[in-house]
C-alpha cells in the first residue's frame, strides 16, 4: 500500500488544498489528510468541524481517509505507518519554510517531504486570506467548495 499524509490546518480547506489532494490521491493508494490539533491557535472552525468540511470534499476521490493529529508530524507518520508527506509549494515564499521543515523532519525520522507545485490557478490562496476577504464582505466563490463557502459566511458574517 503506498499512502502519504497531507497534513495542514485546513482552517478551512480551500480549493488550493483539494488541488493538492487530489493530485496526491492519484499518485498513491491512499492519501490521508491530517488535521493539526494546535491549542496556542486561534481557529475559526473547530477540529471536528474542519474534519467534517474535508471528509465531505474529499469522498469522490475514493481513497482520501481524514484524520487529526497532535505533536510531531513525524511521530504521527510513524504510528500510521506513513513514510512520506506531500506539501504544496505556492511559491518561492513558501520554500524557505517547507524546505527547513523538510530537512528536520527528515532528520528526525527519514519521513520523506515531496513537493508539488500549486496549479497556478490556485496559487494565490491561503485560508487566512479567504478569512479575510468573507469577514470584510468579498466574494469567494470559486476559491473553496460551495459547502465552505456557506459555512464560512454564516460564520463570520451571520
Ligand atoms: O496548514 P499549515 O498550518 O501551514 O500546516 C503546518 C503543519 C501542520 C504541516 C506543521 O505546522 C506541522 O507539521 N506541525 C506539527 C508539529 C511538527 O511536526 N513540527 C516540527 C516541524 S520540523
């Protein structure tokens, strides 16, 4: 079985994570997609809400299973028997971070990193960006699947 983790904190999913998955569970028998469970930051969804957003956008791919996880990402691999994680590189911006997380996290525990470029159509979104165009009243659509986009206005504008 080869399977790898997409791990982030898919507060919420947006158009640009599910490019990602996507694109992984065609590459792999399964991909699963791991939820950070961070106490220190303030998150608009909650854990299990954010799960149930990604189970419900990610069932028509067949073999994306959605967990949560806390503590080191590697550990969590280890448990579950995951030897690599897949992360999407938007841009340069992103590089420097992903490649020092990459190297430690290899490091720690010979987990793989592989890297797949965002499609540029998607490239320019992060979820803390489309927190803040719905807070301020802007439009969305399009840039996360429809049933996050009614969550996230009757969340921040209801
Ligand atoms: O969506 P995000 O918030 O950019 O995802 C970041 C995430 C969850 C991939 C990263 O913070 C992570 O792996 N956290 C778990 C803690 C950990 O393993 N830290 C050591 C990294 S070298």
């Amino acid at each position: 079985m080869r399977r790898v983790v997409c791990p982030g904190s898919f507060d919420p999913v947006t158009n640009g994570h599910l490019d990602i998955i996507g694109r992984a569970s065609r590459q792999y028998d399964e991909v699963v997609v791991a939820v950070l469970i961070n106490i220190e930051k303030k998150s608009l969804f909650t854990v299990e809400e954010r799960i149930e957003m990604l189970q419900s956008v990610t069932k028509e791919y067949g073999n994306v299973r959605v967990d949560k996880f806390h503590g080191l990402l590697v550990d969590y691999c280890k448990q579950q028997e995951i030897p690599a994680i897949v992360k999407g590189l938007r841009a340069i911006s992103d590089f420097d971070y992903e490649l020092q997380m990459a190297q430690l996290n290899y490091r720690m525990s010979e987990v793989e990193t592989l890297f797949m470029a965002t499609g540029p159509e998607v490239s320019f979104l992060s979820s803390s960006r489309i927190k803040e165009i719905v807070r301020y009243g802007g439009d969305v659509a399009g840039l996360v699947p429809d049933l996050v986009h009614d969550l996230l206005v009757e969340r921040l504008r209801g």
